[in-house]
C-alpha cells in the first residue's frame, strides 16, 4: 500500500470511529452519508447528523481528492507543481443546549506531484459560555496528545490556534481555542511522515473523548435568554467561517461540494445591532475570548 | 461650497429624506442615529430602526471619511495616492414579512488627493418569493431614474447588478437584481460631475416610492413554512455579504466600525443542510435566481 493510501484507508476509519463515538454520545440521531465523486479527481463521504438529543446539526467529512491544482490554489501555496492528492478529516458539530461548546476538528494530508507533503490540522472548542474549568480540561487533553509526539507541539500549536481562530474584525478569538497547525513535515517536526501520520490519527482520537467530557451540562434546563445569546454566539461563529476561514475558502473558490463545506454553519444564528452583554456570564465570556490565555 | 462639501451636504440630506419616508411607511417604528467618529478623520451617522410593523430590521447609514488609504485598498485600486475622500449612503432594510423583499442601496462618491474621483452605487431587491409583477416594476422604476441621465445606463447597471450581486458557490443571484455601477467619472459616462451628482441624488430618491410599491403584501397573514424559507434566504444573504460583498470587505479589512457595517445582516438566518424547495413557490424562486432575465 502506498503513503497515500495508508492515509487515505486510517482517515475512512478514524470517520467511521468518531461517527459511532458520537452516535453512542448523543443516543438518538444517527449520520445519514452522503458519497460524491468530484469531477476532477476523487470525492467523499459527507456524514451529517441532526435533530439529535446532544446535536442539533454536525458534520463529519471525509474527502480524497486528486487532479491538477486551480492556479490560484496552486499560486498562493508557492506550488511549482500542479498535481495534487488531499485527504481529510473534517468535523463541526453544533450542540442544542447552549451550555455545551461548539466544536470544530480537522486533520489533513497534502501532496504535490513533486514529492512534496505536508500535515495539517486543529481541534478548537467555542462554548457559548466560557467556563475556565472545561476549558482547562480540553487543553490538558490536547496537550497531552501533543506531548506524546513532540515537547514543543502544544505552546506551539496552542498559539497558532489562538492567532488562527480569531474574528479580527471584533478582536475576539472564536471560543477558547485549543491546537492548530499546518505544513508539517519531516523537516520542520523532527518526526518521520509515519511518525507525522501517528500524531495525527492520536489528534483525531482525542476528539471523542475531549468533546464527551464538555458535555456535562447537557441535560441542565435552558433559560430562554441563553438561547438568544446562543444564537448570537452563532453568529460570530458564522462571521469566521465566511470570512476567514482557509478550508471554506479554499472549497468556495475550487467549487468544491458546498453542501459539505457549509456544513459548518449553525442550524440558526441572529444578528442584533450593537448588542451588550445583559448579565455576568455573557460579560465573563466576553473577557475570555482573548488571546494568550494559559488555560492549563 | 467645495465639491465633496455639497457631495456631502446632499447625501446628508437625502439620509434625513429616506429616514422620513422609512418612518412614514413603517407606520410604528423610529429610527435612533448613533453619531461615530473615524480616528483617521471623518466619521458618520448610522441610524437603526427595529422591530417595526413592517422593517424588523434594518439600517440607513451615512459617513464622510478621510485621511490616507491603508496599503492593502491603496494596492487594491492601483492608485498612486493615498489621500482621499469618501462619502455615502448604504441600506439595507430586512421585513418582518417573507413576502416582502430585503432591499439594499448603496450610492457613494471617492476621491483621491490627485483630484481622481469616482461615483459608485446600485440598488437591488431580494424577494424571499420571487414575484415577476413586483420585479417588473422594481426594474421600471430604476430604468425611468437612469433614462433621464443616459440611454446605456440601465441596461449596462442592470447587467453589471446581475454578475454583482451572485452567489458563485452556489450559482445564484442574491435576488432580482436592480443596478450596480462604479468608477463613474465624466470620460465614463458622458456627464458632468455635476450630473453625475444628480445621478446620485436621482438614484437614491427612487428609493422610497420603489420599496413603497414592494410592500403591498406587508399584512398578508404568515403561513410557518415560509418563515422557515425566509430564514434560509437570509442564509443565502449573509453569504453574499460576507464572502464577496466589496463593501463589507472594505469595511474590515480597514477596521471600520464593524457594527455599523454589519447592520446589513439580518435577525436571524438559518441553514439546513441540502435543503430543497417543498413547494411551487420554492421552486419558482429558485429558477428565477438566475442572471440575464429581462424583468421588465
């Protein structure tokens, strides 16, 4: 089996993995799939769950795609080669309860015809309510994870994250961040692509685990103020994914299948004009949505 | 009384104009003005109106901003220069009612310390439900304002709308269209600069009497499944204006004041994944979303 191949084959099964994590987790709604075949090379498998006790609307995506680069992808990466092979995992799910985060992960494999490859990917947690002591657990797990591999990937990673995941028109981060990182190879990990290939099957098991523990307050009655600071906090959600977001970006302007990109989006979100936080939690999140914060 | 002096006097005036007329036509609702000012020089007045009996949500803003271009518009225009001047008047106005449309304008005056100037601007409407009738007579009324000015001009605006205001990943027209032109200056269009002022002012009082004519169906009594489909179309315009709308982008990537700019997104929007059209007037809507129609 080639490289390719191998990672083509661990990322199916790591869909498939946290497809059944999540399903055990929630209890009632099952992924419906969807298969697609791009016209230029490959396809994928779109797996969408709604209508859940625990998600309202979540995705888990896996694509493997080939051909030649559009020149516009081609020359924003420096690329001197325009064959290609990507392959992915992606995942957004958004909570009904406004007391459990939103959460995002996405784990990628690149390569040029030339030879050239590169790892990609992130875990990032945006609750609706930031609380310090989750927020806190999440980090130790991603860290840890990190920590298996190399001793400066979670700093490193963890501040990525936070300069990544940043609404920079509000000068806020988008929740509470968590890891991020991109063009990983051999040279700049000091591990081998096997080694590389590991760390990142290790990221995309940490999700199931990571995400079952911020799910506590499922259960917890909804006061019906949260709900509308919920959408609102969608809504910020939204602004990222439309306007910075690089793998929407990247699928919008390949014409890459849109109904799995967007899939990221929120069942709803709301808009009010230069809206205030009306109570301590709403202000409490507010100051927590910054950069540079040691959540360990 | 210089040039951009009287720009800005009469796009004041038409402000205090459209406000009044919105006033009179929502019958329940006033707007407030919040007054800001721009660090770099100039500033505005944003004026909101809320939960009306027929606006639920919506925005008439008017700035006059100046000082030097940041690098990135600067670049972004091939200019040489980087004082400037830039003044407006932008709406966006989302009903209670879906079978009442959003409408948007936006007409604007930039001039550079060289003495290079331009007008800009356009008007659209987008029906949650398209009706031929209703776009027939939106289109008439834009036609008669530009006739008066330039035989070309509609039908060159017009068209200029159509590809303006599309939603490429998804190969659709936010709505109808209406029109859109910008970089008008006298070798451009066979007018004056002083006409084309009067092109401007001509445009933006069309506005009123042309939403006016929109709202016939304001009281119609509100089936829930077209609430539903009203919240997607909003969907659809908050892509539109988050990943291609110039204005938008212009607006953040110069950290203008965000909500002011971001007033043109709606209460809500929702998304649904793969959603498709469950009725005739679903359907229908979608099939007219397309460029090149001949309204009139």
């Amino acid at each position: 089996m080639s490289f390719n191949q191998s990672v083509q084959k661990s990322l199916e099964l790591l869909q498939d993995e946290i497809c059944l994590g999540l399903e055990n987790l929630d209890g009632r709604s099952k992924f419906r799939e969807d298969k697609w075949v791009r016209e230029g090379g490959g396809g994928g498998r779109t797996r969408i769950i709604e209508n859940g006790d625990l998600i309202e609307k979540g995705g888990v995506n896996f694509s493997a795609v080939h051909g030649k680069l559009p020149d516009v992808v081609k020359n924003s990466l420096g690329a001197t080669e325009n064959e290609f092979f990507a392959c992915g995992v992606s995942i957004v799910l958004h909570p009904n309860s406004p007391y459990v985060p939103i959460i995002h992960m996405n784990v990628r494999y690149f390569e040029l015809g030339d030879g050239t490859y590169w790892f990609g990917g992130g875990i990032d947690l945006t609750p609706h309510f930031v609380d310090r002591s989750l927020a806190s657990k999440f980090h130790k797990r991603l860290k840890h994870t990190c920590d298996q591999f190399q001793p400066d990937f979670y700093p490193k990673f963890k501040e990525w994250a936070d300069d990544y995941f940043f609404n920079k028109h509000r000068m806020e981060t988008r929740g509470v961040g968590g890891i991020f990182y991109d063009k990983l190879d051999e040279e700049k990990s000091n591990l081998s692509k096997d080694e590389l290939l590991d760390f990142t099957l290790a990221v995309g098991q940490t999700f199931v685990p990571a995400y079952t523990e911020q799910t506590e307050n499922r259960a917890d009655p909804i006061v019906e103020q949260d709900r509308e600071w919920q959408r609102l906090r969608r809504g910020r959600y939204v602004e990222f994914n439309l306007v910075y977001d690089r793998g929407t970006k990247f699928g919008l302007e390949t014409s890459g299948r849109i109904e799995s990109i967007l899939m990221s989006l929120p069942r709803d979100a709301s808009w009010i004009y230069d809206y205030q936080p009306r109570n301590s939690r709403e202000r409490n999140t507010m100051e927590l949505l910054k950069k540079g914060i040691d959540w360990i």
